[in-house]
C-alpha cells in the first residue's frame, strides 16, 4: 500500500484527470513525490529508473497540459515512462514492474490505454507519432501527438527519417527532444557536439527569452501572424549561432533550449506552444538521475538499477563480493577481444551505444583508436563495419541479438552478398529476462540462416566462446562470421585458457549413448547434459551431441545420429520457427530418414518479461521439462 503520509498528493492521483484538480504551484511537491516513489520502486524492485528521474518533471507537465488518452504521447526510448506509468492508474501495482505477469517495464498499449504506442527499442517515436497524427487528420479528430525522443535515440538513423518527413507532411506533432547528454554511455558523434553548442551559446539563450517575450504577444493577435513571427524567430536565431539551426532548416519550429526541471516553466511553454500549428520541436535539458546522488554521479551504472540498494547512501544490499564466481558472457567477450587485439592489430570494434552492455570498454581504454561507438545505429554500425572490412581489417560488431534484427538489410547487402570478415557478436541472444518481448533474442538463428556465406555458431560455455573468436580473427577465415551466446552467467570460475582454434561446421559427441539422442545448439547444450548424467543414475544412457555450428551444419554428425538412433530431441535457445530444430528436420527429410523427432526451443508467440528461469519454465526449456520429454520417449 502507498503511504499516504509520505506521499500525500501522489495517492490522490489515479488518473490525468485528477492531476489538474491541483493549481499549477502543486506541481513542484507532486514532482518531488514522483521521484521519490520512483527511487524507493527501484530501490526493492530494480530496473530502468535513470532516465525517468531525468523527465519527472516534463511527465508531469505533459499530463497537465494535455488530454490524455485523447492526446497521445509516444515515449523513446520507452525506459523513461516509469512516471508517466504511475500517473495513469498504476501506481499500487507499480512493484510488479518488470517481473513475471506484473506490469511491462515499458508503454504497452495491451496494458493502457494511456501506452499510445508500443515501444521498447529507439528511434521510433517521430515516424511512429507522424502516422498516428495524419491518422487523426484524416478521420478529423482534434488532438494532439508527441514524440518526446531522449537518451540518446535522436542518433538512430530512423529518427532522422521521422524528422524528415515530418516537415514534409506539416502535420501538427510536438518533437520534444531530451537531452541529457547520454545514452548509457556518454553519447558520441557531431550531434552530441551541435546540442551542446545550443545549449551552452549565452547570447543564443539570452537573446531567444526576449524574442519569445516580444513574440509571444505577438502571436496573441491571431494566427495569421504567426508566419510572420516564425520567420523573424528563425533570422534571430540563424544570426545568432554560428550555423543555420539544423530543426529549423527541415522546416520544423524550433523552441530552446529550456530547462527540463522546471515543471511550471515547461506546463506553461506547453499550454503555448499547443495553439502553434505544424511540428514543432522543444528542446530540453535534463539531468540523467535527477534526484539521486549515486544515479547522478554515476549515470552509466545507474542507467538501471544494478541491484536492490539503500536509498539514502546509494549502497548495494546485494552485491557480490566473490571474484571467484563465473563471469559473465559479456565480460568473456570483453576480456578476450582484449587479449586477441595485443596479438593482432588488424582488430577493431564496433558498437551501436552499448560499450558498456558488451563489456568494450575494456577495449576502449586498451585501444581507444580501434573501438568505435557509432550511437544508437545498427545499420550504420554493420556497414561501418563492412567497410573496415573492405580495407583489411577484421572488425568485431557487437550487437545485441534483438537490436540485430535492425539491420537486417546491412547484414545481406553489405556483408554477406560481398562476403567480407565482418565477426558478428550478437549478445543477449536467447531469454533475456525482465525486459520482454522487446529485447529477447529470439529470431536471429531464424533470420540469419537462410543468408549464403554466413557462418553461424553458438557456444555451449565460455571457453568455446574464446575459441570461436580466435578463430573468426584468423586471417585464412576470410568470410562473415556470427557468435551468438546468452546473457547472463557462464558455468566455470573466471580463466584465460589458451586459445584453440575450432574445426569450422564440426560438432561433437559429448555422451554417447542408445536409441535417444538430444542435439543442442548453445548453451542449451549444459542442460542436456544435465539431463544425461541423471539418467545414468538410473542405467539409462542417452546421447549428447553439440553441433556447435548452426551454419555450416555437421552433415557427417547428425548422419551419425540418425543412423544410430530412432529417437531425436532438438533443443534451442531460439523460437521453433524456423531454428535450429527446422534445420536438422530439413536434412532428415531430405535425406530421408525414418525417426522421430521432437523440437524443442521458444515457442511461436511473444514472450513477455519476467526472470530467466521463470521464462525458460514458461517455454518449456527447462531442466525438468526436457528430462519428462526424454523419459516420455523411454517409455
């Protein structure tokens, strides 16, 4: 239950409607009650919070001024809605956020009506927004749309469509821009530097108040003024900076920047700029963490909760102190495209703002000139790495699975089809937890395998997937080469083992045993091995192979387990569609073998979010289920 003391006027707000029963000086001590609750969410139930510290303020300010769900707001990235969440009916169950059947972690229009649009990756509010608005246009409703697009997801490429052809339509959507200078990293790149140079220009921001003064009571008279006012805006501003303001010149109404923390500032600027006609952009500066020292300080480890913390000091309650404990695949990753790039210097990185996520940083402060943050830009980043690639280098894109499916195109155009030693790391392949559906790595062994010259593998632990790198980067292995491997833990303590290289389309017989024969892809591989070593308490011995490769298949391998077993169970850590399990039920077709076999692997619907063992449990993936499978064949 809320705390009805603590939180006095948060507990009286169930809906938009009851925020504008208060006077617009409430919103200063409504705006304090939000961060709190937000920090005290977070502190028992960790998730994104950072960036919703960030627009408490602009959430609060954008629910008084408009008439939601009339007017629609589409949040970009979705991670900074957790306030937006809280005002539009699910404060009392708000501690379910991100967990398994509790509330999304992000705006879902399944779960309200107040969720507009369904968004989990970035960049897509202003192309999102601009159709919902000429939707509204032409079924002739009055109301209102915003895009409100931070965190660093104006750098994606498709935000840079949306604007575009927003100018183009003259549809009357409000861009509003957050800008707090980071995504989870620091952001990179010439708009970073251009945002700043608005932000920080002392005669721009002097000279702009006066003119929005002068020409705010100018446009009072009417609206065919307010062309003319537009255009002695737009002349100020090109004579005042150094360069011709980029959102003007597409034709968009630029107002900025303003400070993003002052909730009566932004309600007012808000109620004005709704009577202004075409799209329009507001920009804003916030603070990543706003309201929390250790979230402020430390914006990149605070980008999400790394764990249940003491709210006053920022402390963790749960960390793990043991260095002996396995690591993490990102970090094997890290370390090994570390040690890899001191032996070889063609060695570069790529990675579309996860520098952090992929564990680069390590490489990044090891060698700053060969590790690149390209923003929030898969496809830019594939090609990008196409390029390098091109010229004689052996770039590493790391991306995660998810995110991948973003530059699909890239991988077929510009990698495959010239067929260039691009070494795609696609990380978080598989469940990844309490993200959902927006972020598992579900599709790729689906999507990437029907691409010819791709070599696709999965390591089964962490020392295949050591060898498999060693052996993407080898100079004779001149071709595209996908690894995908899991979030999350590996199974042995932290080790540098020696590098091996690994026989390219060779798997491997890890039990060899009668009739039943389990084929695993990944690390779905530990499972069955799991399950093996239980059965053999009870005299049953089953075979274990791990194909290692998903392209190219191990025809010599699986002909010997057809040939040797009548009872075959597929097991992957990808969705049925499609799989690993079409794969080999492909080539006993076409081959024509006569057995049976079961598939099994995510099944074809959306997963939602909870932890990993609850969703492995939920698709049927788990230890129990593939030992009653195997059982149920013995029988």
């Amino acid at each position: 239950m809320i705390d009805t003391k603590k939180y006095k006027l948060l507990c009286e707000i169930n809906s938009p409607d009851d925020l504008k029963k208060y006077d617009l000086q409430d919103l200063i001590k409504i705006c304090e009650e939000l961060r709190c609750f937000i920090i005290e969410a977070a502190s028992q139930n960790p998730g994104h919070f950072g960036a919703s510290l960030g627009v408490v303020e602009l959430t609060v300010a954008l629910h008084y001024a408009y008439n939601m769900p009339k007017d629609q707001i589409v949040w970009d990235v979705g991670h900074q809605a957790y306030g937006h969440k809280i005002l539009t009916g699910r404060r009392d169950v708000f501690y379910t956020n991100r967990t398994y059947k509790g509330i999304s972690g992000f705006p879902n229009p399944k779960e309200s009506i107040y969720d507009s649009f369904g968004v989990g990756h970035s960049s897509t509010s202003i192309s999102a927004a601009l159709g919902m608005a000429v939707a509204a246009k032409l079924k002739g409703e009055n109301t209102q749309t915003i895009a409100v697009i931070g965190d660093g997801a104006l750098s994606g490429g498709m935000a840079f469509e949306g604007l575009n052809n927003v100018a183009a339509t003259k549809s009357n959507v409000l861009i509003i821009l957050n800008d707090n200078k980071i995504a989870i990293d620091e952001n990179t790149g010439a708009l970073k530097e251009y945002l700043t140079d608005i932000a920080t220009s002392k005669t721009y921001n002097r000279v702009k108040d006066d003119v929005w003064n002068f020409l705010g009571r100018i446009n009072r008279l009417g609206p065919n003024v307010q062309g003319f006012t537009q255009k002695i805006d737009n002349a100020i501003k090109s004579i005042i900076m150094r360069n011709s303001n980029l959102f003007e010149s597409l034709n968009i109404r630029y107002f900025g920047p303003v400070d993003g923390h002052d909730v009566v500032l932004l309600t007012k600027l808000l109620e004005d700029i709704k009577s202004i006609p075409g799209p329009k952009l507001l920009h804003i500066i916030t603070k990543k963490g706003k309201g929390f020292k250790a979230a402020e300080k430390n914006q990149t480890q605070w980008h999400a909760a790394p764990g249940k913390f003491n709210i006053e000091t920022g402390e963790l309650l749960d960390k793990n102190i043991d260095n002996t404990c396995p690591q993490k695949y990102q970090d094997i990753f890290g370390d090994a495209i570390v040690e890899l790039a001191k032996t070889n210097n063609k060695i570069v990185a790529i990675s579309p703002a996860m520098i952090s996520g992929s564990s680069l940083i390590k490489m990044q402060k090891e060698f700053p000139e060969r590790c690149f943050d390209v923003g929030i830009a898969e496809q830019h980043a594939v090609t990008f790495a196409a390029g390098l690639a091109i010229r004689g280098l052996k770039p590493f894109c790391n991306i995660y699975s998810s995110f991948s499916q973003r530059a699909y195109d890239q991988i077929i155009h510009d990698v495959a089809i010239q067929n260039l030693p691009v070494i795609m790391c696609l990380d978080r392949a598989g469940l990844v937890g309490n993200d959902g559906a927006t972020h598992h790595g579900a599709f790729d062994i689906s999507f990437l395998r029907c691409i010819p010259n791709l070599t696709i593998a999965s390591p089964r632990n962490e020392f295949q997937l050591r060898n498999l790198m060693y052996t993407a980067q080898l100079d004779k292995n001149n071709f595209p080469f996908v690894i995908r491997y899991p979030r999350g833990h590996s199974t042995e303590k932290p080790s540098k083992p020696e590098f091996s290289e690994i026989e390219i389309g060779k798997g491997e017989c890890l039990v060899k045993g009668e009739n039943i024969a389990i084929i695993s892809i990944g690390t779905m591989g530990n499972c069955a091995l799991q399950v093996a070593k239980e059965l053999q308490k009870e005299n049953i011995n089953i075979s274990v192979y791990d194909m290692i490769f998903v392209k190219p298949l191990d025809k010599e391998l699986v002909k010997e387990v057809l040939n040797n077993h009548q009872n075959i169970i597929t097991v992957e850590d990808n969705i049925i569609s499609g799989g690993f399990g079409s794969l080999i039920a492909e080539y006993i077709a076409d081959e024509n073998f006569n057995v049976k076999l079961t598939r099994l692997g995510i099944p074809d619907r959306f997963i939602e979010h909870g932890s990993q063992p609850e969703l492995t449990k939920d698709c049927k993936l788990d230890y129990s289920y593939l030992l009653s499978t195997v059982k149920k064949q013995i029988k």
